[in-house]
C-alpha cells in the first residue's frame, strides 16, 4: 500500500488513526471531574502536537540516519516562521503559499548552513550549528529588526499590502485561512459530560503531519536511506572505498531544514505571531530530547516524544499550589502540606524537573527511548512466552517406553 511493506502500512494507519481521533483520545475525563486538568484535546496543544511532531521527524532523519548531532535546527523553524507571515502581509492569508514558502525558504538557508557546517563532524559540527543559530537570533532580535519586528515580533495587520486578497473593512482583524475556512475554526460535541472539540487548523496540520511521517518512511527504507545508514556506522570506510558522502548528508540536512520550516510555516498558521525567540538556543534543545526520549532511529519515537514534552509543558506547567491543595485537602493539614511542597517541586513552574528526571530514566534505562523500551518489552515477552509453551510441550509428551526382544 502506497509503495509500503506491511508493517510500515499498519504504523501508518495507526498514526492516522491516533491523529484524526486525538480529539477523543486526548480527552478520557469528562469536563466537570477533578481530573480534567490532564485533559489534552483542546485545539492549540493538539496543534502542537503534530507541528513539533514535524519538526521532530525531520530533525529524525538528519541525527537518526546519518548520527549528525544539530544543535541549530530552530534557525530553520525561525526561518521558515518569517517567510510564511511575510507570505501572509504582501500575499494573501491563505495558509498554502505561506507554508510553501517557509519550505523553500528554509530549504535555501539550509544548504547554506549545511554546506559550511558539515565540513566538520562530531561536536565541532553541533557546535557549528549551535553558532548559526545564535547568529541568526541575534540578527532577528536586533540586527533586522525592520524585517524581523523585533523584540516584538510580526503579526498581520491591516494596511499591509495582500494582493491577492479583498479589502477587509476597519477593525477587521486579518486571520489565517484555507480558501475562506479560518483555522481557529472549531465545534464542539456534548456528549454525556465530555466536550470534544473539533478544530480546522489542527486536522489541516495534522493531514500535513501524515503526509510528511509518509515521506520520512519512503527516506527511511529507500536506498538513500541505507546510503545515510552507512554513513552514520563508519563514514570513514565509505570514504576509503571511494564514495563521495558528502552529498548524501548534505541532502539530509536540507531535507531536515525543511521539514522545520514546514513546522514554522504551521506555527504561523495557527497563530499569525512571530517572534526571534523561535530562534533561540532552547527550541534546537528541545527538539534533540523529543528525539532522544521517542528513539533515535526510529519512525514514530519523534513524534511521541514531541506529544510527550508538549504535553508536560502545557498540562504539567498549570498544575499550581492551590489545585495540588484542593487534591490533597482530605487528608490532615500536615501530611497535606508536606504532599504539597513536594509536589509543587515537579509541577508548575518546576515542570522542567519532572522532565529532566524522566529525560534521565530514559537515557540510562531505555537508551533505544520509549519506542525501543516498547519494542524490547515485547520482545521478552514473547520470548518468555515462547520459553514457557516449549516447557509445557515437553512436560506434556510421554518419554518412548523401551522394549525387550524376545
């Protein structure tokens, strides 16, 4: 099916399934319950859960194929971001042109930045990469700030030029749109204390995500694929016999690039705010732990491990003293108050705790990430399974009785 084998058909009828049901998956608790708050199916966290499910997944092929560390990719992200809101200020606010742009554009700046930083290799190339783009932030904080907005950022506004769209009355705030449906667009269903919410921009995001987690599985299994493979188990002996490697990762760093400039470009979609701080130094770091937490190497780790450190930012991060009182309210005042101060240490603002010690378990227990502790988990079962049925059958089969001549 679409020129997949069929365990790559079953992954990729499985990630459709989760992304176009993550509106009822995302929500297990009805909405007046006390644990409501872990609830994740409201538009703009579902919305960043396939957008940096991108990003994870182009940042995948360049560090999972090839074992080129980047330190850098939210250059791309950045990049990507400032072409398509300056797509949607002199063009139009459909979302399409602005999200092929910021794959272009990103695509550019990518080649650019590949082909001076992979002349080195190791920690000299992620610190390469590193320095591209802090450059490039401190450029779009300051240095091109009539480009850039700024500290402050870009946004749509109303005298800007938009060729191709029709005059908006005044007042009218511009809003990013796919042929006439705006992406904040959403309805609600009721049912029985649940509300399931339905948003435009995320199911547009999302067939996007499905589209490119396709491509990367076609990358994956093809032979330049394999070429990317080999380059990251001993580039040396490529080398030595002859094969010029060189173009091999800088396709895969361009292709990495614009994967995150397709991420960008969505980021605008869905909220028409740019700012340098995509830029910066912590977006490059995050995305190396969606990776590292997911599975190196792996089709889908990425995109879990994105959904994974989204939803601890966003559900995590709201969690503050008083709800942990109102949970804790039942037992006595001093255990309640020891519950709490411990608590709030991993939650709240000290979420980024909580997600340096699961980063911790991660790497020192499941180096192959939670798509490889998976796969290793299944497959001692099945062999301790395996173990356990040869033992019956032998236990179950009667020893040959031997008989005399006579």
């Amino acid at each position: 099916m679409f020129g997949l084998n069929r365990n790559d058909t079953l992954l990729l009828i499985v990630v459709a399934l989760l992304t176009m049901l993550a509106p009822f998956l995302l929500n297990p608790f009805p909405e007046g319950s006390s644990l409501a708050q872990f609830n994740g199916g409201y538009p703009d966290l579902m919305q960043r859960f396939v957008i940096f499910g991108i990003f994870a997944i182009g940042f995948n092929i360049l560090f999972g194929l090839t074992g080129y560390l980047s330190f850098g990719h939210a250059a791309f992200l950045g990049v990507g971001s400032y072409a398509a809101i300056w797509m949607m200020k002199l063009l139009t606010m459909n979302v399409i042109p602005a999200i092929i742009l910021s794959v272009i554009v990103a695509g550019l700046f990518s080649l650019l930045v590949g082909y001076i930083c992979l002349r080195r290799s190791g920690i000299y190339f992620s610190i390469l990469t590193l320095a591209f783009a802090q450059m490039s932030y401190a450029l779009a904080y300051s240095v091109l700030t009539p480009i850039t907005g700024g500290e402050t950022g870009l946004q749509p506004k109303l005298n800007d030029p938009r060729i191709l769209d029709a005059a908006v009355g005044s007042g009218v705030t511009p809003r990013a749109n796919l042929f006439g449906i705006e992406m904040g667009t959403s309805w609600q269903m009721d049912w029985n204390g649940w509300v399931f919410t339905f948003n435009a921009g995320y199911y547009l995001a999302a067939i996007i995500m499905l589209i490119a987690f396709y491509l990367s599985i076609r990358i994956f299994r093809s032979p330049f694929g394999l070429m990317l493979r080999a380059v990251k188990t001993n580039q040396n002996r490529l080398n030595y016999t002859g094969v010029n490697t060189k173009p091999y990762t800088l396709a895969a760093f361009v292709i990495s690039g614009m994967y995150a400039g397709l991420a960008g470009g969505l980021l605008v979609a869905m909220d028409t705010q740019v700012g340098p701080e995509r830029m910066f130094w912590t977006a490059s770091g995050e995305v190396v732990l969606m990776t590292i937490l997911g599975g190196v190497g792996t089709l889908i780790g990425p995109v879990l491990g994105a959904g994974l450190i989204k939803y601890m930012e966003n559900i995590l991060s709201k969690i503050n003293e008083s709800l942990l009182e109102a949970w804790f309210a039942f037992m006595p005042d001093a255990v309640s108050d020891v519950m709490v101060t411990l608590l709030s240490l991993f939650v709240g603002k000290g979420w980024h705790l909580t997600l340096g010690l699961l980063f911790m378990i991660v790497v020192i227990f499941l180096p192959g990430g939670l798509v490889g502790g998976l796969i290793g988990g299944g497959r001692r079962m099945f062999r301790s399974n395996d173990r356990k049925a040869t033992r019956k059958t032998k236990s179950n089969q009667t020893p040959p009785t031997s008989q005399t001549a006579e």
